[in-house]
C-alpha cells in the first residue's frame, strides 16, 4: 500500500505530513497542502531534552509514546520502530524514490540496549563469529576483542539504533552497493536523502572521519533528531554510563564515545 505525501505549509516552517497512520507529532495550524511532487528542504527539529535513557538505549520503542510501528510496506522485519518524525520522512523519501524505480526497505531500524547487548555479547563469547574468528578462544586480549567487535557492531549503550533515527536500508553488506541495482539505490540515496533530513553517518574513513566504525553504505541517519541526540550525549554520557554487559570495562581504554559515538561524518557533529 502506497502513502499518499503531503507537504504542509505551517506558519514559519515547513514539514512533510502523511496521510496514512503514522503521526505527525505536530499541530496542525493554518494549514495547506501543496502538491505531493513539490520538494523542500526540511526544518531544523525543535529542540528537545532527551533523558540519559533514551540515549542510552534503555527504554521499550513499543511503549514509547513517541515512537510508531513501521509498516510492512516499508520494513522486511514483522515488527520494527523509529520515532514518528523519522518515519514520516522516510515515508516521503520512499514514495520519492518508488517514482523513480527505486525500492527503499527498512532491514534495521531501532534496536535499544538489550537487542543491542544480544548482539555484543553473542560476539564477545564467541557464539557468532567475527571475521572468521571465535573471538573467545582467539582473542584473548579484551581491548583487541572490542576493537574487533567495533569494526561492525557497536557497544550496548552507544548505538545510534538506540535511538529510533537511524536505519539499514536494504542490505549490510558495502559491495551490494558497488554494481547493478544497489548501486543504483545508493547513488539515489547520496542524491536525494538529504532533501528528506537523512544522510550518512559511516561514510569511508578519511582525513574528515579517521576514527570509528568502517564505511556503512547501508546506514542512513535522520539529521534533524540525531544530531541534537549526539550533541546531548556528548554532555551527559560519561563511559561510566556505559555497563551492563561483557566487555563493558574497555569502553574508556578504547574513548569509545569519542572515537565511536562521536566518529561520524562531521556534518552530524554538533
């Protein structure tokens, strides 16, 4: 089922509204549609004061009364969540995109601290393997089983997936991206996200972003919400914040928040 987008003329600003079931989180005042095809640049969010919590993942998205279910159409999982702004402008970029022959799908979208703990820690005792390793029998050093673990997967607590603004789109591997149709899809994506507030936090590593996690061409971030999130964890997030799972003392050997949370392309730095 296709959403039908609207976009909204408020006073002083601009938004994109869906008509569909997912809330727009906003008063709708002295309103007019415009024509669905018309593009705008969308509005710095207004700022927000998000609790330690939820930067920390430490929270049910289900329960959360600014998050909204993603629909089928728009997600191959059964049940996924993003905050209600994020999803609305993804809705607008994937109705974007489906006209010019592109099929967005979100693969991943919020994961809070105990999905995210899950993952870690399945590395971390070498029930999934890394790179071909089983990081318990053949890595014994913890700071070098971390940093392995890192390359890919964030610690619990310093995800961006904690978050409810960030997506997988499509597929989790760069060279899906690099011929045919996923090639396609990301030169749509480096195009045009950035007319609907998404862009991408895991670019390659260079002289502008030498630390971090490596290149994620599928990984796509809302800017509006996520940049206030990093700038708010950077004040209220210590790595003494950061426990609760196996591993978790390496976090300031390794300046997890400063070379993880906080190595990202810089126009999603505060």
């Amino acid at each position: 089922m296709r959403t039908k987008v609207g976009l909204i003329i408020m006073t002083g600003f601009l938004f994109f509204h869906c008509h569909s079931d997912v809330p727009s989180r906003q008063p709708i005042m002295q309103s007019q549609t415009l024509d669905s095809g018309f593009h705008a640049e969308l509005p710095k969010a207004h700022t927000r004061d998000f609790s330690s919590d939820e930067l920390l993942g430490r929270f049910e998205p289900a329960t959360h009364p600014d998050f909204v279910k993603i629909q089928t159409t728009h997600t191959s999982k059964s049940e996924a969540y993003l905050r209600a702004d994020a999803y609305t402008a993804f809705v607008s970029m994937y109705d974007a995109a489906r006209k010019d022959g592109i099929t967005l799908t979100i693969i991943s979208a919020t994961r809070n601290f105990s999905a995210q703990k899950g993952i870690w820690e399945a590395k971390w005792n070498g029930d999934r393997l890394v790179e071909g390793k089983n990081l318990k029998t053949d890595v014994k050093d913890s700071v070098e089983r971390a940093r392995m673990i890192l390359r890919f997967s964030s610690m619990p607590g310093t995800s961006r997936h904690h978050w409810g603004t960030d997506i997988d789109i499509n597929n989790l591997e760069n060279q899906y991206f690099a011929n045919g149709k996923g090639k396609l899809e990301y030169e749509w994506l480096v195009k045009h996200a950035g007319n609907y507030g998404y862009y991408q936090p895991y670019t390659v590593k260079d002289s502008l972003r030498p630390y971090g996690y490596e290149e994620e061409k599928w990984h796509w971030s809302y800017l509006p919400l996520s940049k206030q999130m990093t700038q708010q964890y950077k004040d209220k997030i210590t790595t003494d914040s950061i426990s609760g799972f196996k591993g978790s003392g390496t976090a300031g050997l390794i300046d997890v928040i400063n070379r993880y949370v906080l190595g990202i392309h810089p126009e999603g730095l505060p």
